[in-house]
C-alpha cells in the first residue's frame, strides 16, 4: 500500500524526488504519512481538500479489501 500511495503522489507532484511516504503502525491501524515539497502542497491537497479526501477513500478502500484500517495524514 505505501507503494501504491507513493506512486499517486509523485504523479499529482511538480517535485516527485520530494515526495516520502512513512508507515506508522499503531494498534488499532496504519498511518501513512505523506511529506511533499512545499511548493506542491497544494497539488497534493488540492481545492476544499478535495484531493486529499479521494487519496483517502482510495487508501482506505485498498485497506478493507485486505482486512486493514489505514489513515492518511499529510504532513507540512
């Protein structure tokens, strides 16, 4: 999963060599962690979060087909 996140957010990026995707797992789930270069922020994020929020369902949607939880925070 944290390839398939990585691949999504050095193709909405200007700077995909910025791009790092951590994995942190709690208990209950993993959280990935997605840093992008400053500049690309608001690719990443996009209008009203709109971006951000599909990543989300995406991650989320992948996770459940395997049996997992997972969040995405993205980190300034």
């Amino acid at each position: 999963m944290k390839e398939l996140l990585t691949y999504i957010a050095q193709n909405l990026v200007d700077n995909p060599d910025q791009v790092s995707v951590t994995e942190r797992n709690t208990d209950a789930e993993t959280v990935f962690e997605v840093r992008v270069a400053e500049s690309d922020m608001g690719k990443i994020i996009g209008r009203q979060g709109r971006i951000a929020k599909e990543i989300r369902i995406l991650m989320r949607a992948v996770a459940q087909r395997q049996g997992k939880s997972v969040s995405v925070e993205i980190m300034d």
